[in-house]
C-alpha cells in the first residue's frame, strides 16, 4: 500500500468551517500599509521551546516559529511542509522525503540528522508533551540527507496528523546553545524568528528571509496581549491591534452593539470543548452514577448564554462538530437537577455532595455560574481558581477540574487514545481521570486498523457513544471563535484557531 502527499492531504476532507462576518457600516478606514502587523491574544505563550507545553496560544505562536513535516491548512486537510512527500510501503513504514533548499533562522539548512533528533526528542525527553504524538514510533532513520524512514509499533492512519506539532530544530544549534540558550533564542524553519520577547506582554517577530515558501507579506509581527474584554474593544477602537484571536464573548458582544469603524466581527465553528475531569479511581467519582448526576446537573444552555453570549453551543461529546468522529445522534443532555439527586441517593450520598473544582482564575466565572446550577442537584461546589501557569502544572492531578480539550489531528482518536484509554503502553497519556474500561480500550485500540473512511467514522461514533454512557468526562460547551480584525487586511479562518501570520493579507496592495 502506497499513500503519497496529494492522496493523503484528502483523507479527513469535509471538515466544516462556518464563517460569520458581522461588517461595521460606514468602514471608511483604507487598507492597512503598514510593515508590522499587530494581534492582540488572550494570554502569551508559556514557552518558545517546542515540545515543553501543549496550551493552544503556546501552540499557536510556535508554529509561526517552527514548522514539521506536514501541517494542516485552514480545513485541517493535510498538507506538505518540510516534507515534500511520502510513502506508505507497509502498513507500518513511512518514508518522508524531505524539501531541499530549506534554511533554519541561522541560515543552516535543513537535513535528515534534524528531523531524527526533533522526533526522537519529542518522543523521548521526559519533559516532552509530544511523548503521545510519537510514541507509536519505534524508530526514526536516516536513510541519507533528504530522506527519513519512520517505522512503527502499530498502524496509525493518523500519524502525519499527530507529527504536525513535532516541530523541527536544528540538531548542531541546539546542542551548542543548550536547553536554556536555546529558549530564550529559538531556531526554526518558519516563516518569521524571533527579534526579541517581553515575557508576559509581548512577542515581536521578523520575517524568515530565506523562508522556503516565499517572504511572508508582513515584514514584522507583533503578539500582544490583552486582559479584559473592554480591553480589547480599546485595542481595536485606537488601532493599537490589526486584530484580536479568540477574543472574549463580552468584547465580542460590546463591538456588535458599538460597531469600530473599520473593524470586522468574525466568528466561526472552532475545536474546543470545554469539561469537566473527574478522577475515576477516587470517592464519589468512581461510581458512574455519581458522573452521571454531575452531568444532569449543568445547565448547558444557560452556560452559552451567560458565559459565551450565544458564542457556541451545548455539548454533548469530548469534540466539536468540526472534528471527523462528532457523532450527530447522540442525545442532547438534559438539565435535571431531580434526576441528578436522584442518582446520588442511589450512589449512597442522600444528603447530596461537596466537591472541589479545580480551574484557573481566568475562567471563575464559569465555576460561579456552575455552582450556582449544581446547588439544586444537592451538589455544593467549593472554587480552587489558580494563576494560569500553576493552573496548569496541577489541572490533571486534582479528583475535580476544569478543562478543555482540542482534538490536535481533527480526527476524534485523539481524544479517545490520550484521554480515555487506560494510562498503558502507549495510550493513555493525558488520562488525569485514570479512567479504565477495558472493553472502551480494546475499541480505541481497533481504530488503529481502520483506514478505510467509512469504516473509520462509524467506529469512532460507536466510540463515542460507548465512552458518553460511561461518563468519564462531563462536556459543557463547544466553544465557538470569535476574532476582531481590521478590514485592512485578509485572513481566513482556520477550524484550529491558530493565527498564522504568513497567511494574512492586506486587503489592497
């Protein structure tokens, strides 16, 4: 069997991405002619060390920086980077040929010895959050400069998915500087590098000169960050951002009803669901009835409403419907505080439950208004909200937390492998619910066999509906993205979110 670059882009296609653009009238503002482009994020990237933290806005940024052997485009469909192509000779050998004339930031050029270190680092490092990305690779080799052999311990159609976050560094540059040099002065293949970084406030970016794809449209980027929604509409209304990513539902709300001249609305369907974690193995959470009654006591249409201003809508599943797998016949879930003390009386807790709901500060308001809900069920919910970055070195220890979960390869076996599969071998990674059902594992585990599309989209659906009965994660929302951006310049929206720099335009040149 044999899948080169062009058959494989197609194999997830139809990927839906729904663009709604809401043009503030009388938008005089001519088309943007400056170098720089400016956006304005949610947060800044925890890291510029590829590998080291999987947070989406860390993610994002990155992958202006660096760049590996295949990426997605706007719909998720696959597509070459620094690999010009591949092929499958067996079900478990891929073999890469890599581009030439691609030179890193520091102008050495891109080899196989690069490649091999960058997977095998990803897949290896103890503090590699792309461990689960690789680890069905059992080895990675040079075959000679331009050529790299991947073999692997089990099929997996999806592997050219997983590999679009291992991101290539060059082996000689980071064995010279070392780990800390290396951060602080990353080296890439991507369109831009980094000309200097604020920690916190800010990123600023130039472009790649010798950039294999062409030299970007922008000369210069700049990541900035915002920290309210009526920080945002000020950023917009004097011009300081081209563009706002993933702005808050409140700003979103605001600039609707007070439209800036010259500024756009856009919102589309995006990957994120948000939910909560429970730990299967610990009181009350390891009786499914006790799961269960924690998922009829949320409100999921209050949540959109009160918390996203209508900017998504109530889920019923770990992924959105953007992602190959989404089963559309599974049932809504229903708010029933009833059924919910219900089903902890009958789980031993008649007097109800007292639960600790570990999530970050930025995101209090969602457990406030959870609270509140639960309470009716005999559920009485304590808030332990913590800065971002202690948020996240603790969110999957704690029995209760708050979480959200993107589906990195749009195919829902994702999820399924690193968050429900039990914590062995090479599954299981990111399962901070230590859930275990060995008969939900054996069907994870059949996916691997199924690259057939039909086949594969009905065994993920059975999946699904398989793992909701069981309950190991309850689902809140499926959060739709809203962005604020100049109509001075042309970007699409991607089902990812991520803003990549070199695919915005001026409107007018």
């Amino acid at each position: 069997m044999s899948r080169t670059a062009g058959t494989f882009s197609g194999w997830l296609g139809g990927l839906a991405l729904l663009a709604v653009l809401a043009f503030a009238p009388g938008c005089t503002t001519p088309p943007s002619e400056k170098a720089e482009v400016v956006i304005a994020l949610r947060g800044m990237p925890l890291t510029l060390m590829p590998h080291r933290r999987a947070e989406s806005i860390t993610t994002m940024v990155q992958s202006n920086l660096f760049e590996g052997l295949a990426g997605f485009d706007r719909d998720m469909k696959v597509v070459p980077l620094l690999a010009a192509s591949w092929e499958n000779p067996d079900l478990l050998t891929w073999q890469f040929r890599l581009r030439r004339g691609v030179a890193f930031h520091d102008g050495s050029p891109l080899t196989a010895a690069d490649v091999v270190f960058s997977i095998l680092r990803a897949r290896d490092d103890p503090n590699s959050v792309r461990h689960s990305n690789c680890a069905v690779i059992a080895a990675v080799t040079r075959i000679d400069d331009y050529t790299v052999r991947l073999t692997t311990t089990r099929p997996d159609p999806v592997l050219l998915h997983r590999l679009r976050t291992v991101f290539i560094v060059p082996k000689r540059t980071y064995e010279r500087l070392g780990e800390a040099a290396f951060t602080r002065n990353p080296v890439g293949t991507g369109p831009y590098r980094l000309v200097n970084e604020i920690p916190g406030d800010e990123i600023r970016l130039a472009a790649h000169d010798a950039y294999w794809g062409g030299r970007p449209e922008f000369a210069a980027a700049r990541f900035i960050r915002f920290q309210s929604a009526d920080d945002v509409e000020s950023l917009l209304r004097d011009g300081a951002a081209d563009m706002a990513a993933d702005i808050p539902p409140a700003a979103a709300a605001a600039l609707s009803t007070r439209p800036v001249a010259g500024m756009d609305i856009i919102r589309h369907r995006g990957l994120l669901v948000r939910y909560l974690g429970m730990d299967t193995r610990v009181p009350p959470f390891q009786d499914v009835r006790v799961r269960r009654a924690v998922a009829l006591a949320v409100d999921r249409p209050a949540l959109v409403l009160k918390l996203r201003d209508g900017y998504g809508i109530p889920a019923n599943q770990y992924v959105s419907q953007s992602v190959f797998g989404f089963n559309p016949g599974l049932p809504e879930l229903p708010y029933d505080p009833d059924g919910a003390r219900r089903l902890l009386a009958e789980a031993g807790h008649p007097d109800g439950v007292t639960l600790t709901l570990l999530l970050p500060q930025e995101r209090r308001d969602v457990g406030e208004e959870l609270r509140r809900q639960m309470a009716p069920a005999g559920i009485r919910i304590q808030l332990n909200a913590l800065e971002r970055e202690a948020y996240w070195r603790t969110a999957d220890t704690a029995p209760f937390f708050l979480m959200g979960a993107v589906s990195d390869t749009g195919d829902a076996s994702d999820i399924f492998e690193d968050m429900i599969h039990s914590t062995t071998g090479t599954y299981g990674r990111d399962n901070g619910g230590r859930f275990h059902n060995p008969e939900i594992d054996r069907l994870i585990e059949g996916l691997s066999e199924l690259w057939n599309r039909p086949q594969r989209l009905a065994a993920l659906q059975e999946t699904m509906a398989r793992t909701m009965a069981e309950m190991p994660r309850v689902p809140l929302i499926a959060e739709d993205i809203v962005f604020g951006q100049s109509v001075g310049i042309v970007r699409s929206p991607r089902v990812d979110n991520y803003v990549l720099v070199r695919e915005i335009r001026r409107r007018n040149r």
